[in-house]
C-alpha cells in the first residue's frame, strides 16, 4: 500500500531536512556522521537514515521507524544509532525531538573524558543545564544506548565519551538550540581554562538560576511558537 503523507508529516519532514542542514553549516555534521528523529505520532517517528551527508539532506531521504527501531517506511536504511534516540524517547514523554552530532570543542571534552559539569556562565543553567558525560561505547551498538540510560531523566544534553554529544528538546528547534549552547559551553570553558583564572558560580548563585529558569522556559515554549525563528533558520547562511 502507498504510504500518503500526512500535512503534519510533510511539516516535520521540512523540519527535519531544514535542521539537518543548519548541523551541518555548523561543523557539527562531517561527511554522513550525525543523525535526528522527531516524533510522527504515539507509535512512530521520522529519522534521518545512514549514510545520507546532512548538507544534501531531502525530504524523500527522511524514513518512518516505530519505536522498535524498524523501518516503515522510507528507501534509505535506518541508522545504526537509532538506539540512543530510543532510549530518550523510552524514559522521556516530554521530548519529541533528539539530536545526535559531533560539535568539535564538545567532542574534544568528550574525547578528554571532561564532561561541561562546571558551571561557568549563566547560560549553562539558564538554558541546557550541566552536561555530563557517559561511558564510552561503541557506535552502532546497544552499548551506546545503555551508557546514555542514566543520565537520560534529569539531562536535556549528554556527551558520549570519545564520540560526540546528544540533546532532545520538546521541538526540534528546541534540540538544535541545546546542541548549539552545548558547543558554545565547550569553547567558554576552553578558553576560560586556557586563560587560568577559571571562576565557577557558587551553589548559591547556580540555586538562584535554577528558580529564573521556570520563568524562561515559559518564555521559550511561547517564542518557539514564533513563525519568524524558523525564518530566520531558513535563511541563507552568511559567508565568511
């Protein structure tokens, strides 16, 4: 029988080819590494497939897995790491998006087995939250999804030692947002260290963001619904 697409299906489709780019424009995607899923429904997702470059990402690459990690529908295969995204979605009926990629000072920490457990900006807090880091194991395996368990309930971003990082959001654009703050943790604490006077925040000063955080995030869910962000993604991006 032939799969008909759905209007919310060609939306997350859109979404999806439209995220995979942006990953990759920011080096966090090189050659075919990287991978996201969004929620389609209560027994299904949307997954970009293996071997697929993000940058030349197509909506017809996009395939439909269920929560078993089977393929649905789709002309690509599934890929391999679709376990970790399982895994958030199994303990997590908050999030309806996952991000793997491998931002390269993030990946450096993961590669030094340094999670962006210090607290050094507000952001960290405000935004992401601490960013621990699991176990090594290796890719394409359970292993992987087994390491990420853990950390799953109380993390909206892991680092997967000597791997790269995930995030899960409410939305994709939501999950994209984390990946990027988690890069952008990774290069202020690099600096900041390779400066030498590294000053962390106080655990009285980290508990006061804790409590603004509730207000951002109210803010945040309601500005996501803001038509002009994902504009402002779809445009092109600046040359340098």
């Amino acid at each position: 029988m032939e799969h008909k697409e759905s209007s919310n299906e060609v939306k997350l489709r859109r979404e999806l080819v439209r995220f995979s780019k942006w990953i990759s424009r920011l080096g966090f995607a090189p050659g075919t590494s990287g991978n996201l899923s969004v929620r389609l429904d209560q027994e299904r997702l949307l997954s970009t497939p293996t071997g697929v470059s993000k940058a030349l990402m197509r909506a017809t690459d996009v395939v439909i897995v269920d929560f078993q990690g089977r393929l649905l529908s789709g002309t690509r295969k599934v890929t391999s790491e679709i376990g970790m995204h399982l895994a958030i979605y199994a303990q997590r009926q908050d999030v309806n998006a996952v991000i793997h990629s491998h931002p390269p000072i993030a990946t450096a920490f993961a590669c030094s087995g340094r999670a962006l457990e210090e607290v050094l900006c507000q952001e960290a807090i405000m935004t992401v939250g601490t960013v621990p880091l699991a176990p090594y194991a290796t890719t394409g395996t359970d292993d992987v999804a087994s390491s990420l368990w853990p950390y799953i309930p109380q993390h909206d971003a892991i680092l997967l030692a000597n791997h790269g990082a995930v995030s899960s959001g409410k939305t994709l654009l939501d999950a994209f947002m984390k990946m990027e703050t988690v890069e952008h943790l990774a290069q202020v604490a690099l600096i900041a260290h390779q400066l030498g006077s590294a000053q962390p925040l106080t655990e009285t000063q980290v508990q006061q963001l804790r409590r603004a955080r509730n207000a951002y995030l109210e803010n945040v869910k309601a500005n996501q619904g803001n038509s002009s962000i994902t504009r402002e993604l779809d445009a092109p991006a600046r040359r340098t």
